[in-house]
C-alpha cells in the first residue's frame, strides 16, 4: 500500500518562492510516470508538471513555464517542486500524484491518468 504526503506549502507574497515535497512510502517500483498537480477553488484539477521515473523528462504547464521546476531523489522515495516568481494565479491546492498502472503510449498529462494521489498541500499567493 502507498501513501503519499505532501508538505512545503503555505502563505507566500507574490514574487517569493516555495519548495514543494512528497515523500511515497510502501513499494513505489512499479511507477512510470509522477506530477503535480493543482486545484483552486471551483476550477478542475490542472497539471502543473510531469516527470518519469528517469528523471530525463519534464513536461511543464505554460502557465509555470520558466518559473517552476521538478525534480526527485529516487533514493528517498521524494519528489519535489520549487516555484518560484509566485503569482496570486498559482494559489491552489497542489497535490503529487503517481502512476503505477501499465506503461502508457504517451506522456499522461491528464489527473485520471494517475492512480496514486496525496492529501494535498495548500499554496496561497497574496
């Protein structure tokens, strides 16, 4: 059984910069493909960012393109995301997420295409 948890968010001014981690525990070898994602008050669930498990592949939403980075330490089981130049538009909800089904035929950009989720971490820019 894997768990995920999230941790790094909080309130930040605009122009500032957080670093988002999530740590997995339990057997994570079948995953493929990991993200983030983001979710504001009354909006869908966006991604942000994906990466495979080679770490040779990052996918970023236009949106945070240049600002924003991922990255992971396959040794501690963490993923991270360091935002930076933050906007009051990035404040949402963001969540890590992990796809551990069969490989896919192209890069999943799309939450559903993920079957491992954390409880989230909340992002506010003012």
């Amino acid at each position: 059984h894997v768990q995920l948890v999230e941790s790094g968010g909080g309130p930040v001014q605009a122009g500032g910069s957080l670093r988002l981690s999530c740590t997995a525990s339990g057997n994570i070898g079948s995953v493929n493909y990991m993200g983030w994602f983001r979710q504001a008050p009354g909006k869908e669930r966006e991604g942000v960012t994906i990466t495979n498990t080679e770490g040779d592949l990052g996918v970023y939403d236009d949106s945070v393109k240049g600002r924003f980075t991922i990255s992971q330490d396959l040794a501690e089981n963490t993923l991270y995301l360091q935002m930076n130049s933050l906007k009051p538009g990035d404040t949402a909800m963001y969540y890590c997420a992990l796809r551990s089904v069969a490989f896919p035929a192209e890069c999943p950009a799309r939450p559903d295409q993920y079957d491992l989720w954390g409880q989230g971490t909340q992002v506010t820019v003012s």
